[in-house]
C-alpha cells in the first residue's frame, strides 16, 4: 500500500534519504523543493568535472565512503549509486543549466571543492561561470588546446582559490604581466614543452600568494638580484609568500647566491 511521504513527519523522512533520493525528491513539486532546501543538509565534499556532452558531478555526503554521481544533460540526468545507473527527466528542464541551478539551489552556501574543465565547450564554460560562485580548486585538464586553456582561466579564476593549468599562455609580455599581477591566492602552471621565461621584473611586481611554475627559465643575474632586493626591501608589502620555480635551465647556485651570506643547515 502506498504511503503519502507528506503525512509522515518530514523531518524524519529527509534524514533518513541519501543524497540521491532528496534530490529526487525536490524535483517533485516547489513544495518539497523548499522542504529540502530548509532540511539544511550539509554535502562534505563535491566535485565537478565539466566534459564536452554534460556535466558531471560527484558527491561525497556524510562519509567519505557514500559517494553519488551525477551526469547532467540537457534533457535528463543520469544518476549512478551502488552500480546502478537511474535516469531522471523533468518536463520544465530542458538545459544542463535548469538541472544544476536546482541542485545549487537546494543547498546553502555550497562551495564546490574541485571544479576541472576536461573538455568542454565556451558555452558550458559561461554554464558553470554562472552557476557556481566558488571553487576551493579549478583544474584545467592537460588535454585542452591552449586557446581553450586560455579562455577557460579567463573566464573562470575569478571564482576559484587555487588554480591548476597544463598550458603556458603567455602569449607576450603583455600577457604574462596581467597574470602575474593578478590577485590570487595560488597559481600553478606546469608545461614542461613551452618553459615559462621569467625576468627580474615578473618576480618583483608578482602579486599571488603562491606561485609554482613549471618549467621556468630565467638567468641567475635575474634570480641573484631579486634575492637581495628582497632581502633589502620591505618584506611585509611583498604580497606572495610562496614562489617555487622547477627550472628548464640549468644554473649556478653560486652565481645565484653571490654576495649573499647563507648557511647550509643538514
């Protein structure tokens, strides 16, 4: 005999749902969207992985070893939990948008901790721009074309803490100045078939907290004078606090340390 979900006590009945079940559930009516919504349930962990045909999102909710994966298309989802794939349709949904604005919705303050752009179109790029205000990291997958690398870091650092690509960029000077000034947390390139090429001033007008790059090219005059003109000048105004280059050339660690006192410690 069927039971009316509604007429038991509805507190009870949310807890009791995994993740998979309380998003069906909220797609039934507004009703039990906002029933959801006010349950406040709490996700530990979700990841994004933005591929050409949908998006997928993986889970993680009260441990780390319940995890949910959706993949959303245009007109349905595919959910897929304990090796069972369901699929899911609603009539008013007819975009990747619709779907993942809901899931954004029915949860407060969601931060999404891992957001990587496999292969995707412009198109989902201003998708998930819209959808997702914050990322703890966004990972542009080494399999992107560089122009595409370059438009998705534009399109998206704003809303990221950290940042990981596999393309050097830079197209001139130009380029590389607006990058290195900007105001980020933690920045990381790693291309080791297009080396970073980094002068004196890069290193002291950079303005991100951390910075590894790799694999950078530079002179060990370069890397001997910013030393001592961060060892002479005011530290506490120089913003990054971490920079670790993995270098393409090989220098001198006596010419880079030249009139420079240091101790080796073992």
């Amino acid at each position: 005999m069927p039971i009316c979900l509604l007429s038991l006590p509805i507190e009870e009945v949310l807890m009791s749902m995994d993740i998979g079940d309380l998003i069906a559930f909220s797609v039934c009516s507004k009703r039990t969207k906002n029933l959801v919504k006010a349950s406040n349930r709490k996700m530990h962990r979700i990841e994004v992985y933005v591929e050409e045909r949908y998006i997928r999102f993986r889970v993680m909710e009260r441990n780390y070893y319940e995890l949910i994966s959706f993949h959303f298309f245009d007109s349905y989802i595919e959910l897929n939990r304990n090796d069972l794939v369901e699929v899911w349709r609603k009539q008013d949904f007819t975009q990747i948008a619709h779907w993942i604005a809901h899931f954004m919705s029915i949860f407060d303050d969601l931060i999404v901790d891992y957001l990587n752009i496999v292969t995707a179109s412009l198109y989902y790029l201003d998708t998930v721009k819209q959808l997702i205000p914050k990322c703890r990291r966004l990972h542009i997958n080494e399999i992107c074309s560089r122009a595409f690398t370059k438009d998705a870091f534009w399109k998206l650092y704003p809303i990221a803490e950290r940042v990981v690509i596999y393309k050097n960029i830079f197209d001139d000077e130009t380029d590389k100045s607006k990058i290195l000034t900007l105001n980020l947390k933690d920045l990381s390139f790693k291309d080791w078939e297009n080396s970073f090429k980094l002068e004196l001033d890069d290193l002291l007008t950079l303005n991100i907290a951390r910075l590894s790059m790799a694999a950078t090219t530079i002179t060990e005059k370069a890397l001997n004078r910013f030393l001592k003109l961060w060892m002479k000048g005011s530290r506490t105004f120089y913003r990054p606090k971490n920079i670790r280059l993995q270098l393409w050339n090989v220098v001198n660690r006596e010419e880079v340390l030249r009139g420079i006192k240091y101790q080796i410690l073992f």
